[in-house]
C-alpha cells in the first residue's frame, strides 16, 4: 500500500485547519481508509483536543523523532474508529525539534500500512510550515471569505506551486455565510476562486454546532444532520475521486437578492448581446 | 432590450440608496484584495501599478476611447505562471485620423517631458525590467508605443463586446509585433 | 502528665500572641476553617497570662464555632490555675504524641500534614489575606469517613500501555523521603515542564498542557491539570497529591490513568473549596484518596 500524504495549510491562523484535518480524517476512515494524521504544530497542539485523544497521549512525534520510541507506539488510536490514529505533537518542545527530512521519512513510512496521512499544518510560513509540507505530494489550502485569510492563502498556493513535489493543491473555503453572501456583505465563492484561481474541493458553511463539536471532542462528520459535517464528508469523497456536486448553500437567500441577482443576469446576458 | 434595462434600472432604483452603502462592502473588499494580491504576486509597488496603469491607459486611447474607471488590471496564477490580464471596456474605436492626431500629440508631449524631466524615462524603463523577467515585454515608453498592437486590446477587452473585433482589424496595419500584455 | 491521647484533636498554636486580642483574632480566624469545625481544639499558649474570664470567653468563642476545647498547653501559671477552676485539661502538647494514637495512619501522610503548625506572625497586616496553616485531619480519617475514591468509578480509567509502553520497565520500591525536593512557587502553564530526580513541590496551578515529571512524589498545592508523573523512574511508592487532581494524565511508576472520556469538568476550575486529593498505587492500578469533610 502506498498511501497519499496530503498537507492541510493556510498561512493564516485561525480559519479552521485544524478543524479540518480533523473532519477529513475522521471522514476518510470512516469511509473505510486507514488514515493517520500528524499534528504538526509542535508547541500549540490541538488536533488531540478536536479529537478527544488529549487524554490519551503517551508518545508524541518529538519522542518518534528523538527515538524514544518507535513510530507505531506513538500512534493514539481514535476513540471511534480504530481506522484513525493519531501522531502528536509534542506540546512542550517547539518547531525546531523536527526537521523536515524527519519528516517526510515519517510519512514515507505511515505511507507503508495506510492509505492517508494528513498533516495539520502549523499557521505561518516558517519552519513549521516547510517541516508539515515536506513530506506532501497534495496540498488542501483553507481559506474562509475575508480579506486577511484570502491574501495568506494567495501566499500559500504561491509558495505551494513552487514547490515541485507537491502534485496538487486545492482550496477548501471555510465558515461560508450564505445569509452574508446574499446581501453582498460578504465575499461568494466565486470571488474567491476567481481571486486565487485555485479548484476548489470543498466548501463548507459557518456552522454553530462546531464550537461544541470542539468541545466535545467529537468532530462534526459524525454528526450526520449537520450542514458543515455533510460538507465535510463530501470533502472526503471528493479526495477519494468521486464527483460530488457541491452544497447548494443559497436557499436562504433573502428575496430581494434572488431578485436582484435574476436581473443583474439577465442585464449582463443583454450587455453581452449589444 | 431597452425595455429591460429600464426596468430594471427603475425597479432598482427604489433599493438604490440601501444598495449603494451596503452592496458594495463586498465589491470594496473584491477590489482591495485584487491590488493587494497583484502586488504581493509581483512585489511590484502600489506606486508602480499606479504608472503602469495610467500609461496603458494613456497609449491605448491613441487608439480607442475607453472607459478609464472600469480599466481592470489583474496578474493571474496559472501554475507557476503569473499572467497580466487586462481587462478594459471599449466604447468606440478611433477613426485613423483621429489616431494619426492623437499619436502626434503624444509625441509632442512626450518630447517636451523628456527635455523638461529627465527622472521620467529612467522609471519606465525600470519598470519595463520589472514586468519583463520572462522575456516578453511590455512596451510602454513613448517611442514603442506607436508599435503597440491590437493584439493587447483582445486580451483586455475579451469579455466585453464586438468593437473589440472592430479595434482589432484596424490597428493590425499600424500594429508592429512584439507587444503582448503579459509577462512574469 | 499522662501520655493520653485526645480523639479528633485540632492543633492550634497561639504561643507567639502578643496579647489576648491577637490571640483571639488568630483563634477566630483558625476556628473559621472548614477543618476546625466538630473538632476537639487543643490549644497552645505558650506564656500567656489569661485570667478565669478571658479563659472562659476563649471557651465560649470555640463554643461558638462549632467547636469543643480538648486542653489546654500553657507555661504560665496565671492560665493553668484559671483552666483548673474552669475545669479544661491542662497537658503538655505534643504533636507526634497526638499522632502516633491514631492508629489507622501511614506515617509518611501524618508527617506530611503534622509538619504544619499554625504560628501566629507578628506582621499581621501583611499575613491577614492567608490562610493559615492548621493540622488538617489526615488522611486516614478521610478513608474512614468513606472518601475512598476509587479510578474506574469518577475521573480515571487506567491505561492500557502494552504495545505503548517499554515491556522492560524496572519497578522498584523507595522512599521518597529520601530523596531531594524542589519547591516552587508559581504557575506552570500548557508547553512548560518540570523535571527533576526527587520530589516536585509546587505552590500553584499546574494548567492542562504541562509535565510534572518527578523520580518521587509530586505535591500540588493548587489544581492539577497536567501531566503528572511521579515514580517516573519506577518507584512505586510514589504519590501524586493535589489540592484538585484534575490531570489529564496520572502516571506513577510504569502505570498511567488517563481522564474518563465521560467526565465532563473542565480542567481548570477556580472555587474556594478544595478537597485535597492523592494518588497511590495500590494492587497494580492507581487509587485516588479524597479528603471529605466531616460534615458531608
């Protein structure tokens, strides 16, 4: 088996990578794949706590990488699903206790017996970054609809591109609002994308019932009504090479911008025809 | 078709004033981010683009008038590629005469500047440096721009409308070849 | 003087009052403690003269607080006689005297506690804000009053290690006593650690995202909300004791308990009442004690 390493980046902090890893790695297992995700921001971890593993955590990858023990013991096996496992980071050390050929041989080695590796990738551009993309062939950029979080993302998919062994990069668009969409408060989709001329794989909507998926320790795909956990799973299958339509998230649209968005096209279609 | 515009504009002229202040905070945050991703792409600064623009516009209203305020001016990432992309809305084409004037007072004028200002060309040409690391350039000091083609005017005016065609069968004649607006 | 004993006595001294209003200020304050109350208070005078009325208010103050006077330590003659017409027992007051009655104690956990005898400070402005230190009932009262707390029921479920953990660990058995300790006085907080080969005595909060990692004990005087790893060189006569043992993580010698999943406090949880608490190896599982209150 040689599975896919793919690196979960952002540059800015805060627009939910880890939250994502989190969610397409519980995902991807329970879709059937042996998946492990690797947190890598040494110093200010969290993946254990999104996961609900804090408690369990005997080895991290500093302890891997300073052969205190072997990779495999520091691997937590999630609460749920014995397909997901965990590699900490160490919370006490910071982003020099890795290097970036430590690294990629760990992920050349959970290549070995697994099908995906998702490496959390610190926010910023420094080392923390490199050590998390040196391993990846993929790359899932997360960006949310405002100015700040789409120019780090722009830098990102910059720095990303240059780099030769990563194969693909794709934008994930997080904490959409429809409701701010719609009445022009807020940057659409197609801005971004138009703006970062990046595919897109996924987006999903702000949603309230993350905070105490967060505080549960319980990510948002295993809760099967939810919006942003839909969105996140057809995240997962997407990465699995399905086609998967994605989320209509307008419905709500308020009835004046249904209106006004009709005549805008119909006004352009006429511009077009003149 | 006028029926439609105006219906339009008189139905939306009752929502206008709400529009006006609140539709455009995404299109401000749209606009910001266009120039702030430009210049973090090209580490060109905002002075920079600020010239680049106005002589673009300069030279291609030799040849056609165009609107000023909708000129659109984008780098885009295509892999590792960073292309120029313009993007200028053409409201008519300029009849060979009127180019002919135009591309004699320009010459005027840039002759004067040049013996008034030496610091003048000096920016250009570095400029030119600047956008040209790919070895296509950008031309846009006054002696080349009487050889710019229409060949810039597809690229921008692409989407808009069919005087684009118009513009470019007539400035083909005068058209030399090595002008492209892109660069790296 | 006879060597008996007083059942459910409580230690306070008082020798270093100046005068009889300082002295009943210390008292009131002592009496105040939640520890104090419904028990039998032995008092330490020291050379106090107290006439039979200033002695009789005393008598009343701790009747008052929910308390009973047991006897009386004095070396002025002015107060014995005074106790004599009062009827209160007067007796030289020994602490491992006291102690050593109690049958039901481990020695290490009294030494712990009685180690601690309230002296009245001179500065008192400066020390009115703390606590003072009184005798606190030990532990072995707690097991008796049923606060064994045993993991599995509340907060920890132990770990299991196999495959995790070296097979090889040594584990060996050795006082902690022995061995040397580093106190602190400061907060430990998420990425710091404290290592050392003894014991760790901390005054203050140790937040989720630190290590303690001690080769003896680990004593926090404040919550616990770390890692804590006492024995961590496979002593398993080690113990973790915290005013609140909320870690995310115990582990003493090669043995780890984890916080159950179901156990929803938070980690950090600021109140004015702790129940102290300590964690003890016991049949190859970690074992919490928790000190109750009398009352509860």
């Amino acid at each position: 088996m040689s599975g896919r390493v793919i690196v979960i980046t952002s540059g800015k902090g805060g627009v939910g990578k880890t939250t994502t890893s989190a969610n397409i790695g519980t995902a991807l297992a329970k879709a059937g794949n042996k998946v492990v995700l690797i947190d890598t921001d040494i110093g200010l971890r969290n993946l254990d706590l999104l996961l609900g593993l804090e408690n369990r955590i005997v080895y991290t990858i500093v302890d891997v990488v300073e052969e205190r023990c072997k990779l495999k013991q520091a691997l937590v096996k999630d609460k749920k699903n014995p397909n997901l496992s965990l590699l900490a980071a160490a919370q006490t050390r910071d982003k020099s206790a890795v290097s970036q050929e430590q690294l990629k041989d760990i992920c050349e080695k959970l290549k070995k017996d697994n099908d995906f590796i998702l490496v959390d990738c610190p926010a910023g551009i420094e080392q923390g970054f490199q050590n998390a993309v040196a391993g990846a062939s993929e790359a899932i950029v997360v960006t949310t609809p405002e100015m700040s979080a789409i120019r780090d993302a722009d830098r990102i998919i910059g720095l990303l591109a240059a780099r030769e062994e990563i194969e693909s990069y794709k934008l994930l668009l997080n904490r959409v609002r429809p409701n701010l969409i719609a009445t022009n408060d807020m940057m659409s989709v197609e801005d971004v994308v138009e703006l970062l001329a990046c595919d897109l794989i996924g987006i999903i909507p702000e949603d309230t019932g993350i905070i105490s998926s967060t505080n549960k320790g319980d990510p948002i795909v295993n809760d099967e009504k939810s919006l942003a956990g839909q969105a996140y799973r057809n995240v997962a299958r997407r990465i699995m090479g399905e086609e998967v339509e994605f989320l209509n998230l307008e419905e709500d649209k308020n009835i004046i911008g249904k209106i006004k968005n009709f005549f805008e096209k119909t006004i352009k279609e006429i511009k077009a025809k003149i | 078709m006028s029926f439609f515009t105006d219906f339009y504009n008189k139905v939306f002229s009752f929502f206008k004033p709400q529009e006006n202040v609140e539709s455009n905070v995404k299109d401000v945050a749209r606009s910001r981010l266009k120039l702030v991703l430009m210049q973090d792409r090209t580490n060109l600064t905002p002075k920079i683009l600020e010239q680049m623009r106005g002589e673009l516009i300069d030279l291609l209203s030799k040849y056609v008038e165009l609107d000023k305020e909708l000129l659109e001016l984008n780098f885009e990432q295509e892999g590792d590629q960073v292309a120029l992309m313009l993007s200028i809305p053409v409201i008519r084409a300029k009849d060979e005469k009127e180019i002919e004037e135009a591309i004699k007072k320009d010459a005027l004028l840039k002759g004067i500047k040049l013996a008034d200002d030496e610091d003048e060309p000096d920016e250009t040409s570095e400029e030119s440096e600047v956008t040209s690391e790919n070895g296509e350039e950008i031309t846009q000091t006054a002696e080349e721009g009487e050889s710019v083609s229409g060949e810039e005017n597809q690229e921008s005016a692409a989407d808009n409308n069919e005087e684009q065609a118009a513009v470019e069968n007539e400035q083909t004649e005068s058209s030399d070849n090595e002008s492209s607006p892109e660069a790296v | 003087m006879d060597n008996g004993s007083i059942e459910n006595g409580f230690i306070v001294d008082l020798s270093n009052a100046k005068n009889t209003s300082q002295l009943i200020y210390e008292l009131s304050s002592i009496l105040d403690l939640p520890e104090a109350r419904n028990k039998k208070i032995c008092l330490k005078l020291g050379d106090t003269d107290l006439n039979q009325s200033q002695l009789l208010s005393i008598k009343a103050l701790i009747d008052s607080m929910q308390g009973e006077i047991g006897l009386i330590d004095t070396a002025s003659e002015q107060t014995k006689a005074a106790a004599e017409n009062l009827s209160i027992l007067v007796s030289e007051l020994k602490n491992e005297i006291d102690v050593d009655t109690e049958q039901t104690t481990t020695p290490e956990e009294i030494d712990t506690v009685l180690g601690i005898v309230t002296t009245v400070d001179e500065n008192n402005e400066e020390t009115q804000g703390d606590i003072p230190l009184t005798p606190i009932a030990d532990f072995s009262e707690v097991a008796e009053a049923g606060g064994l707390v045993l993991n599995g029921d509340s907060k920890y479920v132990m770990m299991d290690t196999t495959g995790i953990l070296p097979d090889d660990q040594k584990n060996h058995e050795e006082n902690p006593e022995t061995l040397p300790t580093l106190y602190l006085n400061r907060t430990l907080r998420s990425g710091q650690t404290i290592s050392y080969e003894g014991n760790i005595f901390i005054v203050g909060d140790v937040h989720p995202g630190s290590e303690l990692i001690a080769k003896g004990d680990i004593t926090v005087w404040g919550i616990l909300g770390g890692i804590a790893h006492a024995g961590a060189h496979g002593n398993v006569n080690a113990k973790v004791r915290a005013l609140k043992l909320n870690a995310i993580q115990l582990r003493i010698a090669g043995l780890y308990a984890r916080r159950n999943d179901t156990y929803n406090v938070p980690y950090v949880q600021k109140s004015n009442e702790f129940t102290p608490e300590v964690a003890v190896l016991e049949n190859n599982s970690i074992v919490i004690y928790k000190k109750l209150r009398r009352d509860e």
